[in-house]
C-alpha cells in the first residue's frame, strides 16, 4: 500500500507569513506561473523550514549574553545522533513544539501530510547525510513520525473529509500480520538485453518500467526483479486491524473496524488486545474484492496452472473497474498505547526496568510518603472501589489480586509457575458484585469485560479465521488473549456452558492456549488475572449448602481460583441505614465528596502505587517458609475432618497462599516475605473455605419410631446408675424410680450438627483402630461410651456427665438406625429364632460399615 506519491499540482498556493522565531524566505506569489514551479517553490518551503526546525530548536529558554550556543541542547540532533547510533530511520517530532515553532509549516503538514511527507523524508536523510556521513544515508529509507496532536478522532469519525491530513485516532487492536518485507523502489534487469533499469517507484501494486532503456531494444514486458539489497529496496511492512473502541460505540450500533498499514520501525509495536493512539494520514486505496465480478472472491495466488494462468497479482486495468468503490486505510506514522497518551498507569510492563525508569523524583518521593504511612494495606484496600459501601474483605482481595505474585520460572526445565490471582465474587443479588468487576475494567488499561452466557469458547480463548484478502488461515484472539498481561473479567461465570468452561482451564493455571486446528498449531499467551462473578443456582445463597453445591461448578475449575468471597445480603438495620445513605449520597451529589467515608487515596494514586510496587520481587523468608507449611496442613486437617466444606484443599491452594503472600509483601512494598504477609493469606483463603450451617440434628422423631428404644435406652440408664450407687456403697431403695425419671428428663432432644459429627467421627475412628489391634471385628457399645466419656475432661457434675453419656447413646443409635454408619453384629449371628437370647442395649457388638471402614 502507498508508496512514495509525486506532489500533486496546486492551482493558487498561499504565500507563508514570516514566522515569529526564525525568518523564512519569502515565497512569491505570481499572478501567472505553471504549477510545477509553485510546486518546486512549495518543496523548497517545506524542505527549508523542516531543517531549520530541526538543526535548531530547543525547549530550553532563548540564549543570553552570558550563554553560548555551545551550551544549548538540541533535542532533534541529539536524537538524531542517537538514532544512527541504534540503526533507526525513523525521528519523532513533537506536533505541539513544530506548532510552537513554526506554525506555517506545522499547518502545511497538517493539512496534506500524504504529500508533504515524501519532502520531510527526503529532507530528514539529507541532514543526516549532512551531519552524520559515516551513516550512509543514501541508502536508507526514511520516515518522520509526528505525535501529541491536539486533536484526537474516534474511528467512527475516520471520513473522506480527512483523507491526507494528518490525524490521530484511538481504537483496541484485534489482528495483527506477520511482518512481511514490502517493495518501496524497485530495480528491474531487461529479459533480452540484460541492461538493468533505473529505480522504479512502487504505488498501490508491483509496478515494472514502461520501457527499457537501451533504445534498441523493444521490451516493455519482460522484467526480472532484481532483490539484493544493492538494487532494490525493501522496508518491514505489517498489517493490523482496530476495532473500535467499546465506549465510543454508540448504543445500537456494531463496532467499526479499520486495517492500519505500519511500516519502518513501528512494526510490532501494536499487539492483539492493545487499545493505541495511531498517528498519520487516512488514504484511499482500491478495494479489490468489490471490483471482482458479483459472487467471486479475489485470493493471493500462490501457483500457476492450467485454472490459474496468471503471472501472479496483476492490477486494476487487468481486473477491469465495475464499481466505483474503494475503501479507506490508515498509513501510519506513529504508534502508542492509549495509557501512555492519556496518562493512565499500566500495572503491567515487561521489565522491572521500564518501571522504575518511568516515574519522576517527585512521584518516587509521594510512594514513599504512602509506603511510610501507617496501615498502608488498610488505606489501600479502602481506596479500591469508593462507591461501593463495606465490603472490606473483598476489596482487600481486589487489591491483592491487582498487586498479584511472582511469576517464577525453572532454570532446568523451563517450568511457568503463575503469579496472577483468580478470585470470583459470589453471592446475592444486588451485592455490587458487577459494579466490582466494572471497576477494575475502568482503573486498568489492558482489562476485557465479557459474560459468561454470552460467550463461547472460541470467544474467550482463540479462534482460526480465513483471511477475507489472502485466503490464509490466521488466529482471531479471544478475550482472554486480548487481556493478555492484564485480567479478564467474566460475568455470570455460572451460566457459562460446560464444555465453554473446560476450555478455560488451561489459560486459568498454565495461562497458556493451545491451538490444533485447521493446519495451525499454536500455543498462544494467556498472562491474564481472571475475576469472576456468579450467582447461586437458587437465586440467593443457601448458608445450609457446600459453596459447590451453590454454585454447581466442577472442581477442577473451583480449585483454579486462589480466592471465594461470599457476599451475603443479611438484614442489620445499622448497615442497611448505611447503604441507603450512601448511595442517595451518590446520586444527590454525583460525586465522592459529600459521602460519610473518604478514601484515603485518589485512583491515580492507587494505579502509580500499584504499578510501583509490582516491580518488586519479594523472597520467602525462613519464618514464612514454616509457617506455610503449618498453614497448608492445617487447612488439610480441616478439609480432611470436615467434608461439607467449600472443595478440598490442594497442592494449588499453597501455591495461593504463597501468591497471597507476596502481594501482601508487595502491599507494603517490602523485599521479604515475611510471618505476617503469610498470616493475612491464610485468613483470607480460610474465609474462601466456608463452613456449612446446618439444622441441629433432632432426636424427638426417632424416639417416636422406635419404642422399644425407648425402653431399652430406659433401663440401661437405670441399670448403669444401679450398679454405681452399689459401688458406692449406697442403698438402691426408694429412690430408684426418681433418678430413673431425672435421667430420663435429662435426656437431649437436640444437638448440633458440629457436636454431633464430631462424636460420631470420635466413635467410629475409635472402633475402626480398636478392631485392628485387637484383630477381631466388633466393640462392645457400652465400652465406646465409657472410652468417650473417659476423654472428655470437661464433665465437672454427675449430672453433666449423665447428660453427656445419653447423648452419646442417643448419637450412637442414630449412626445405627438412620444414618447406617455402624451396624450391630449380634442381631447378624444365629437363627430368627434365637431373638430373645441375643444382647440388647449397651452389651451389643457393634462395627463400621465395609465401605465407610475402608
């Protein structure tokens, strides 16, 4: 696309006023004159004013009598310098300084930069053949890349109207090329006399010589392309495409796509998910698949048979023009990333280098001011989300996961260890669990928003398209690529589709998406944070119910995510008072000023803290490393004791512990690890493992089925308490009726659930290590109750201890009758018909089931 364009005729140009800094000639106006002389004198202008600017401007205050030239800084030859230091071509001006400067030739760039860049190139090699000559700058191409334009255009605005002049645009990448080596000026050698042929400018297609310059000789055909680097000359050439930004489209409408043509050393500067500002001029060029014949695509051409016989790309005349149509494309001067032109603060640059070279004296001196501050970790995790009322935890979460860990590698092997932290919100409705999600994707630059109901798997991870010009297959990043080095937020994670969920286990730990399909096999980055949302399956969330049975998401996609928060909408008249306070604050006043809690810190503040504190890698400490270990086999312990947690505990949850370890290390901009970091991990990830509220367990309905329960539980209390007052040297006269009735009055109807799973896990690891030392099957149940009632050291009273013992029983039957865990040997041994003779009460043999026993 393009090339270099001859200056077109002007029919009255304008003569330029003198300039305020620098005198320029003055530029005749004739009253007659052929174009191309007030072409020639209009070079001439450009060309003169262009190196002046460049030979002599600087921002440093205008030179005194007790200054010399000597000590003034020239800031276009200095880089000028540097640039043929580095082998570069291309020198970045400023738009606002050349305004500054000379606001006649900034106006003339501005208004036809297609034509005038051809003259600022070749006035560009000519200084610096002139002041540097052991570059070699004959042979080089050259561009000038213009930036800070005071205007900037959305690509809905991109029209015929501004075609050649020289604008900005903002808009989000999608595509990117190969960088493909594209002819600029090309050297032809004659097929039947070999003289070779003058350079050959090349425009919109590949473009031979009319004629061949041996007058003899009557080729105007036969051409071979001479490609050394010697005769023809080849610049790095790579198409992109940029989508519209999603808060300039307006609503109802699709988003406006545009290819960007990038040449020279701007190439790779653009990739998939960037949101850029690109610098340069808007351009017509034919659209070749409209001008084919209705129903027909025009494809590269990669061989030539008896269907294709063609010698390859051939040009308009041999297409024949049937429409009048052409489309627009941008050739582009200049790239940056939307954060940098707006002054946002990416958290995410490649090398801690960049980072720390990024920041100024005075704002190295305001982190330290923040980092110096008490509570630092609180007044951070308060700045995070000022609308939204409380929820502390979470936001400590929030800023956790934008500090993030380390991401480690193995020397030997090449192993990835990710440092992103996933967390997912969930919780009622109306807990601002979107509002959440929402702001992170308003604070970060490199941040996608997506639902999960309404996206596939091929749209959060890649997919492979056919190229509409070339024909090629090519890889369509998804969302979670273009949120590469950043995070993805999904919505209504829990309506995604099962098999759309698979596809996101891999990005969501090794962060990585592989790709076998359609003769591309690919593994694409994935480096992306992922913060879910999801609502229960019932609407609201049932305290009475694992998380996963909440959520009905599998477990190997819970365990991927470092931290749950559960967001509950209880009914406490202080906070609801305080919400509704705050948010028709919000609404009457439309801003922060007026609410009850100020943050303590600004979002540009959080962001450059953020960003600052990111490039530090914090090591373990020797406390720390103990202490994780401690902690992750508590948390086993616990998972292993208790099953109606939230998921079981695994390898991955220490790795989150020691991720959560280092963003709190980070929190506090510390290069160690320390205790404490590791104590605020493992509360945060222990409040992810709820505890399951459940109904105490109720004894009245299993009396009611079974009398004879009743009884036998009956007279082995009164025979129990018999031979204890006997051993007691008591009498058992009179009173034998009434203790028998206290005890029976005493008699539990309700426990709750954790006392009760906790004797009943007691009893059966007890008769389970029992039998195996003894070797034979069976215990005796009125020996468990005497060993558990041994090991409570609690029991102060014989009444305590009378209660305890009925509870036991009560438990015991229960494990026996209802739930099935223990079974009664004895009624398994003889016939029916010896029913009267077996055990009854506390002399039965009871065992653990097969199935619960292994």
């Amino acid at each position: 696309l393009g090339g270099a364009k001859s200056l077109r005729a002007r029919k009255a140009p304008l003569p330029w006023p003198q300039p305020a800094r620098r005198p320029l000639p003055a530029m005749s106006n004739p009253a007659s004159g052929s174009a191309d002389g007030n072409d020639e004198q209009f070079e001439n202008m450009v060309s003169q004013s262009f190196d002046d600017f460049i030979t002599n401007f600087t921002s440093e205050p205008a030179p005194t009598a007790s200054t010399t030239d000597d000590h003034i800084v020239h800031e276009y030859l200095e880089q000028l310098t540097l640039m043929t230091k580095e082998e570069r071509t291309t020198l970045y001006v400023d738009f606002a300084q050349m305004q500054e400067y000379n606001p006649d030739l900034a106006d003339a760039i501005n208004e036809d930069f297609y034509s005038v860049s051809t003259i600022l190139r070749l006035t560009l090699q000519k200084v610096c053949n002139r002041e540097h000559p052991e570059y070699n700058a004959a042979e080089k191409e050259f561009y000038v890349a213009f930036y800070n334009l005071p205007t900037k255009l959305a690509v809905r605005d991109l029209k015929s109207n501004v075609v050649s002049k020289l604008i900005s645009f903002s808009g989000t990448v999608t595509r990117t090329s190969e960088v493909r080596p594209e002819l600029t000026s090309g050297v032809f050698r004659c097929e039947l006399c070999n003289t070779i042929s003058d350079p050959v400018l090349q425009q919109y297609k590949y473009t031979e010589p009319s004629k061949c310059k041996n007058s003899a000789c009557p080729n105007r055909t036969a051409w071979s392309l001479l490609t050394s680097a010697e005769t023809s000359r080849f610049v790095d050439w790579q198409k992109v495409r940029v989508q519209e930004n999603a808060d300039e489209i307006p609503a109802g409408s699709m988003p406006r796509t545009l290819d960007v043509i990038l040449r020279g050393d701007i190439v790779e500067k653009a990739k998939a998910g960037d949101k850029c500002v690109f610098t340069g001029t808007l351009i017509v060029i034919p659209d070749v698949a409209q001008i084919a014949a209705p129903g027909r695509r025009i494809e590269l051409v990669s061989k030539v048979d008896t269907r294709n016989p063609t010698d390859g790309v051939q040009g308009l005349k041999a297409l024949g023009c049937r429409e009048l149509t052409y489309k627009l494309a941008f050739l582009a001067s200049f790239v940056q990333r939307s954060e940098l032109h707006a002054g946002l603060m990416s958290i995410r640059d490649e090398t801690e280098e960049s980072i720390m070279e990024s920041f100024t004296a005075a704002e190295k001196d305001a982190i330290d001011r923040m980092q110096t501050t008490p509570h630092i970790y609180s007044k951070l995790s308060q700045s995070i989300a000022p609308t939204i009322y409380g929820h502390n935890e979470v936001k400590k979460g929030l800023l956790l996961m934008l500090l993030g860990g380390v991401a480690k590698a193995s020397p030997k092997d090449g192993t990835q260890l990710r440092g992103d932290i996933n967390c997912c919100l969930v919780g009622d409705p109306s807990t601002a669990k979107s509002n959440f999600l929402k702001y992170v994707c308003s604070i970060l630059p490199r941040t996608v928003f997506t639902s999960g109901k309404a996206s596939s798997a091929a749209g959060l991870t890649a997919s492979v398209t056919k190229d509409e010009e070339t024909g090629e297959f090519c890889i369509e990043a998804g969302a979670l690529m273009l949120a590469d080095n950043g995070i993805c937020c999904i919505d209504e994670f829990d309506k995604m589709e099962v098999a759309d969920q698979v596809a996101i286990h891999e990005a969501m730990e090794q962060q990585t998406i592989s790709i076998a399909k359609a003769g591309i096999q690919a593994t694409l980055n994935a480096r992306a944070s992922i913060l879910a949302a999801a609502n229960p399956t019932e609407g609201r969330y049932d305290k009475r119910k694992t998380l996963r049975q909440n959520l009905n998401l599998s477990s190997a996609i819970m365990s991927r995510f470092d931290l749950f928060f559960v967001v509950l909408d209880q009914q406490d008249e202080r906070i609801d008072y305080a919400i509704a306070n705050h948010i028709v604050s919000l609404h009457q006043h439309a801003n922060l000023t007026h609410i009850d809690s100020q943050p303590p810190y600004t979002t540009a503040e959080i962001q450059r803290y953020i960003r600052y504190a990111r490039a530090i890698k914090p090591q373990l400490s020797d406390e720390a490393s103990r202490l994780l270990v401690e902690s992750y086999k508590d948390l086993r312990t616990g998972d292993a004791s208790d099953s109606q947690g939230s998921y079981r505990v695994t390898v991955r949850q220490l790795e989150a512990l020691i991720r959560l370890g280092e963003a709190r290390a980070r929190a506090e901009l510390e290069q160690t690890v320390s205790a404490e970091h590791i104590r605020e991990a493992a509360r945060l990830l222990k409040q992810s493992i709820t505890t399951v509220e459940r109904d105490p367990v109720d004894f009245v309905n299993d009396d009611a089925d079974d009398e004879e329960l009743i009884r036998q539980a009956e007279e082995a209390e009164m025979a129990e308490a018999e031979r204890r007052r006997q051993e007691g040297g008591e009498a058992a006269g009179g009173g034998d009726d009434g203790a028998a009735a206290d005890q029976t009055s005493k008699r539990v109807s309700k426990v709750s659930y954790d006392k009760y799973r906790k004797v009943s896990r007691s009893v059966t690891l007890y008769i389970t290590s029992h039998e195996r030392a003894d070797e034979r099957a069976g215990i005796r149940l009125g020996d468990v109750i005497e060993w558990y009632l041994n090991e409570q050291e609690d029991l102060d009273s014989m009444e305590a201890l009378e209660e305890e013992r009925s509870l036991v029983r009560r438990i015991i039957e229960r494990l026996i009758k209802t739930d099935h865990a223990l079974v009664v040997l004895s009624d398994y041994a003889g016939d029916e018909a010896d029913q009267s003779s077996r055990p009854k009460g506390d002399e039965r043999i009871i065992t653990v089931r097969d199935e619960l026993d292994g």
